[in-house]
C-alpha cells in the first residue's frame, strides 16, 4: 500500500477484556515496529520485527503483551486481560531494512490505534 | 541509557517568525538522529534525517543541525505558518540499540497565530 495502515482507529474495551491491533507495513519493508505513546509521555518502543529474525521484544511492558508478524507483511499486537494503564495510541512504524545501518533509513509511521480500557 | 529531552514543551509565536525547536541526548553514540512532525490524532511524519557524520539537513524552509559531541540537535523553521502548527518530536538512533530502535524526546507542540 502507499502507506503504513493500522486498524482500528480507535478501540474502546472493558478493563479485562483482550485487544487485537493490526498493523499493515508499506509493501516491500522488511523491518516493522510497535511503539506506544501515552497521554504527556514520549514514544516508547515494544517490539520489531526484521525479516524472518527472532523479533526484539526487549520493550514489551508485561507478559500481557504479545505480537506477531504472519508472512513477513502483516502484524498483530494483542493486548490480553487490558488495564486501565494500558490506555494510549498505540503507533507502528515500517522501513525498507535493518541490515544495514549504514542506510539511515527512515521510519514510517501509521496513524495509530487510540485505545482506551474503561 | 540514552535520554532525549527536548525543551521547551510548548512554544506559541505569531506567524512569520522564525521557530527554533531544541533536543538534546546524553549518549553521543548515534547513528543518526530525526526530526518528526506529528498533527493531533495522527502517526509521525519524518521531516529530516542527520546522520552522525553530518552537521546539518535543510529541506524547504525547514533546517536541523547536529552537534555530536555535545549532544544538540536544533531544528530551524523559516517564516513560520499557522499550518505549521503541531508537535515536533526529535529521535536519536543509537549505536547501543539493538536494530533500528529510536528513542524519543517528549516533544515541543508548537502553535503559530495567524
């Protein structure tokens, strides 16, 4: 596509109730990030993906959390028994490679998917 | 661990003048450092990339600057617009990040009046 998608836009659930968040990278990239940016905080990295790599899921706040990347394309970041503190935006991001750092490569970012727990 | 401030958090100026936006990290060890531009309700549009060996980037009447070794990035808009209303969030790019991992200031939201 011509750009990062993510769905849905916004996702309103009950504290304890399972979120599923879906991220479609640009085509062709093989690199794919999750970050969450809560209400007066910066942008906090979860997890990436590179490839068919074992994905860097240093970022991740709690075992709550989880992600995967079917096919290399798209992910899905799935947020189970959701808390109250779970609220925020939660943003992906795409770019064309990893490996090699000498690239720079810019980042690609999607809309996001605005999640409140209630 | 590499921080990333960016000061001040909010910057109100009549259109025309010049902004002049201010990150700093604490680790000079980076790959590069961006510029994001983020409107409300939506994701990050980057605006300029310096890589480590550059002092500066200019794209239309946006300019960023890097000072490595003091750890400084500044980012400069000519004749400001009220368009260019929005919140400006630098990233740094560090060697001790594994991956393409950025860390992230907490932003400067800038309004310009027309």
């Amino acid at each position: 596509g011509a750009g990062v998608s993510q769905s849905p836009s916004n996702k309103v659930t009950e504290k304890g109730k399972d979120v599923e968040l879906r991220c479609d990278p640009i085509s062709g990239h093989t690199a794919l990030y999750w970050y969450r940016q809560s209400l007066g905080q910066g942008l906090e990295f979860l997890i990436y993906f590179q490839g068919n790599s074992a994905p860097d899921k240093s970022g991740l706040p709690s075992d709550r959390f989880s992600a995967e990347r079917t096919g290399g394309s798209v992910s899905t970041l799935t947020i189970q028994r959701t808390q109250q503190e779970d609220s925020a935006v939660y943003l992906c991001a795409s770019s064309l490679s990893v490996i090699s750092r000498a690239t720079n490569e810019k980042l690609f970012f999607g809309s996001g998917t605005q999640l409140s727990v209630l | 661990k590499q921080e990333v401030t960016q000061i001040p958090a909010a910057l109100s100026v009549p259109e025309g003048e010049n902004l002049v936006l201010n990150c700093s990290f604490t680790d000079s060890a980076i790959y590069n450092l961006q510029w994001f531009r983020q409107d409300p309700g939506k994701g990050l549009t980057s605006l300029l990339l310096i890589q480590s060996s550059q002092r500066e980037q200019t794209s239309g009447r946006l300019n960023a600057s890097l000072d490595k070794s003091s750890g400084r990035s500044t980012l400069y808009i000519a004749a400001s617009q009220p368009g260019d209303s929005a919140t400006y969030l630098c990233a740094v790019n560090g060697i001790k990040a594994a991956g393409n991992k950025l860390t992230f200031g907490g932003g400067t939201r800038v309004l310009v009046k027309p």
